[in-house]
C-alpha cells in the first residue's frame, strides 16, 4: 500500500488516482508507484491543493516535467482548485517507496 | 509536513539547447570520421603516422567522442554534481569554439597542412577545452556536494585541458621545433593522455553513475570507486614519467597492469549494480553499453601484446593501428551507440511532451526514435568492427574497404535515427 499523508482521505484518493496517469517516462510506472508522492494537503477556503513530493536524484533530468505533470494533473481533476507543487529530499526517495504494483511491472 | 521543503519547482537543469548542438555534430563527425576511413583504407596497410590517419583519429576523438562527450557532460554535471551548470554562455561558446577548430585541424592533417588551418584549429579547440574545464571547476566549487563522481569529472577535464595543451604544442612542433625528440616519439604521450585521463576517466565516472540509475540498482559503492579513480591516475602519472625518462620497456608493464586492476574492480562494481537491479529487463541500449565496458579489456589485451613485441625488440605497425582502432571505433564508439539512445531521448521528450505531460496519454522516450534502425546499427557496426580488424591484420584492402563500408553505414543509420530524435515534433 502506498503510505501518503493528507488531511482529506476522499479528495486524496481521487488524487492519487489521476497521479495514477503521471507516468515516470524513464521507469515506466507512475509517480504514486514510484512512491514519489509524500503528502496531499487540500485548503478548501484558499481552493489551493499542496502535493510535497520527491525525485529519485536531486537533479533528475525529468524533474522538471515530473512536477509540472503532477500539478497539470491535479489542477485537471479538481478544476476550480490550484495546485502548489513542493519538493523535498528529506527524507530522500528509496527504492522502498516503490509500491507492489511498481515492482511487479519492474520484475516482468 | 515534511522538513527541507525547497521551493515549487527542480533545481535546474541544463537546457536542451546548449546540448542539441553537441549531439548533432557529433553524428555529422562519425559520419565524417567513416567516410575518410573508407576513401583511406590504404592508408592502414602502413604506418600509422599517417595524415590521413591523423586525420580520421582527430575526426573521432574529438568531433565524435569528445563532443557528445561534452554536450551530455553539460546536461549531466547538475545531476552528478547535484548543483547548476555555472554558466550557460560558457557552454555555447564552447561549442562554437571546437565547432569550428576542429574541421580546421582535420584538414590541416589530412593534407598535412600545418601552417594556420592546424594551427588556429588546435588553438580555437584548445580555447574551447579551457572553457569547459573553468565551467566544470566552477560548478563543482559552488556545489557541497563533492562526490567521487565530481572528482572523476574534474580530474578527467584537467586530463583533456593536458592532452589539448600538448597537442596544440605538437602542432607548433611541426613548424617550430620545441623538442629535440623525434615527433613520432611524442605521440604516446598525448595519445594516453587523451584515451586514459580523458575519455576512460570520465566515462567510468559517469557510467558509475548511469549504469545503477538506469537499471534502478541498489547497489552503490563509493570505496571501489575511489579505488579506480587512484588506480588509473597512478598508471598515468607513471606511464607518463617512465616514458619521460626512457625506461625500460618491460617497465611499462606495471601501469599496464595497474589499469587492467583498474577494469576488473569497474567490471565488479557494473556486474554487482547488475546483479541488485530492481528493473530486471535490459533494454537493448543498455546491451550495447554494457557490451562496451567489456570492449575496454581489449586495447589492454592489445597493449600487453605490443609491450612484449617491443621487448622481444620486434616492431608490429598492424598491432599498433589496432591499438588505436579498438579504441576509437570499438569501445568509444560502442559506449556513445549505446548512452546515446539512453539519453537523447529524454532530453527530447523534456523538450517536446515536458510541458504538456500530465495531461493525457504521450508517447514516452523509447516511441521518439526507430529500435529496429537501432537493431540494423548495431549489426552493421559490429560486423563492420570486426571486418576492419580482420583487415588491419590481414593488411587485405578489399578487406578494410568492406569493413569501413559497413561502419559507414552503421554511421549513417546512427545519423538518421539521432536524426529522427532530434527534430520530432509532438504527435
């Protein structure tokens, strides 16, 4: 089961669920597989959604539009919210992270 | 909340328009590079010092390898280092400046002109090399993160601003006699320079890096890195002083030895990446690359037989034009076939789906470009590798012909397939 924080359980599923289609174009599975999201924070009176996220090197090539991707994903599913997009690397990303489905596709 | 929130969006990353430029003229090169092999197959039934050969070797060290070495080098250095390139401008100047000093020194050796055209083209490179360096040097110094990889990087640019200094200096020599040492004496020095403190330096610390990422290894082994990184600039220094003062040739044996301890450590530390990947599958890219670094052991094999032919006092020019052969056309060429399909197209997808992905479904890297022109590349080359040593031994020109024919022709599929990556445009 992927572990991620957040102060709504109905929306952050919802959520989780259009991060589902952020694929990793390296690794082939989804940023929620790959255990990149951390936390889903929703503010209902500022209409603003916080994604705390992570990548799996400071300086992934993909960062860039791993992170664009997510709040381009959120802010389609939740039309009338924004989404704020925050990184972190503490704690840094292990492969730990990465859920059951993830290491199924990656044994194949 | 989680501690160290940084900010809303990645560290940055290198722009694909500083590196695009690098890449395409490095397939233009190889192309280049394999056309001259082919019009000069007579060249290799002789001596390897050689305008042609000097030329076709210069084409390849730094039209091909050394530009895509340093286009990727620019996109890479935030990832290794874990901080901003320092400067972009510098980056596009470099470019600019071995752009044009480079043809300018290949047709200054084919015709063996060494008036201004070899003369300006050794400097503009050289220029160029020094840039790349202060960028690599000031990045490095801006991040907090000096990790092995940084030190391989850093010491493999100061070993490439060494052989371009030296060759620019072996050009003034032609015209301009600075060393009293017959010139053909002087070319091991800038050559090793160039193969081992260059290009095996970096490609180990790069590759040390790329090769547990792409298989998503756990494995990871700073200690054994280290040990390379020492073990390959003692056998430089060592084999550059011993050459120096003329030692004997067995001597030459122990950095010899000290390099191929150097391998056998780096081969471990890939197999054990291997061994502990997540991703079981291997992609034909990574196939090749790893074929590569297997590709590494036979210019060792080459130089421990060339060292006993010159202490049983015998003299063999095919074994020494093999030497360099299997190093530029095998395991520099094979490394760049394989790590340019694993990169390049990421660096286009970020260019064209990065801003619109999220969206909907987009092609991902592996859909920009054709695997089955990569399959027929890889047979051509290696069919044509193999071919072309064939011919070097045999000293047969129809054998060398065919072989350079098929290297051509794995340039060109290269060219069209880097091609098709470069100017895609989104679905």
């Amino acid at each position: 089961m992927i572990n991620v924080i957040s102060n709504n359980k109905l929306k952050s599923t919802i959520a989780l669920a259009a991060l589902q289609n952020v694929i990793d174009p390296e690794i082939g599975i989804s940023v929620v597989d790959l255990g990149l999201i951390y936390q889903i924070d929703f503010e209902e009176t500022e209409h603003k959604i916080f994604v705390t996220m992570t990548l799996t090197t400071q300086f992934c090539p993909m960062g860039e539009s791993l992170t664009g991707a997510v709040k381009r994903a959120i802010e389609h599913t939740f039309v009338k919210e924004e989404a704020i997009v925050e990184l972190t690397f503490d704690p840094p990303w292990t492969h730990g992270r990465i859920s059951e489905e993830g290491k199924q596709f990656l044994n194949r | 909340m989680f501690a160290g929130v940084i900010n809303n969006q990645p560290m940055q990353n290198t722009t694909y328009k500083v590196v695009l430029p690098f890449y395409t003229y490095a397939a233009l090169s190889l192309f280049a590079a394999c056309f001259l092999l082919l019009i000069s197959t007579g060249s290799f039934t002789g001596h390897y010092f050689n305008p042609h050969i000097l030329a076709i070797t210069h084409m390849m060290a730094l039209g091909w390898g050394t530009m895509i070495i340093l286009g990727a080098g620019y996109q890479l250095i935030p990832v290794l280092i874990e901080k901003s390139l320092y400067s972009i401008k510098l980056a596009n100047w470099s470019f600019f400046l071995a752009a044009t000093g480079i043809p300018l020194l290949a047709y200054g050796f084919y015709n063996f002109d060494m008036g201004w055209p070899a003369k300006w083209g050794g400097r503009l490179v050289f220029i160029s090399v020094s840039l790349f360096v202060i960028n690599l040097a000031k990045s490095i110094q801006k991040s907090k993160n000096r990790n092995v990889h940084a030190w391989f990087m850093l010491a493999a640019s100061v070993w490439l601003f060494v052989t371009a200094l030296y060759g620019l200096v072996l050009v003034y020599n032609f015209t301009f006699p600075i060393y009293k040492r017959n010139h053909i004496e002087l070319i091991p020095l800038h050559a090793h320079t160039g193969v081992i403190g260059w290009f095996l330096l970096l490609v180990i610390g790069v590759g040390s890096k790329l090769i547990p990422m792409f298989m998503i290894s756990k494995y990871t082994n700073s200690k054994q890195l280290w040990l390379i990184f020492l073990l390959i600039n003692t056998a430089l220094v060592l084999f550059i002083s011993l050459y120096i003062f003329k030692a004997a040739n067995a001597i030459f044996f122990f950095p010899v030895v000290m390099l191929l301890t150097s391998l056998i450590v780096f081969a471990q530390y890939c197999y054990k990446s291997y061994k502990q990947r997540i991703r079981k599958q291997v992609d034909e890219q990574m196939k090749l690359s790893l074929l590569s670094l297997l590709m590494m052991l036979l210019p060792v094999a080459v130089i421990f037989f060339l060292i006993g032919l010159f202490v049983s006092g015998k003299e063999d020019m095919r074994i020494v034009l093999l030497y360099g052969f299997v190093i530029f056309f095998g395991w520099i060429t094979a490394i760049i076939f394989g790590m340019t399909f694993k990169t390049l197209p990421f660096i286009v997808w970020n260019k064209v789906y990065g801003k619109i992905a999220g969206l909907g479904k987009t092609p991902g890297p592996k859909d920009l470009y054709s695997e089955r022109l990569f399959a027929a590349m890889s047979v051509s080359y290696l069919a044509g590798f193999v071919i072309f040593i064939a011919g070097i031994l045999t000293i047969e020109k129809v054998v060398l012909t065919i072989g350079s024919s098929l290297l051509l022709l794995s340039a060109l599929l290269y060219c069209v397939n880097a091609g098709k990556l470069i100017f895609h445009k989104a679905f």
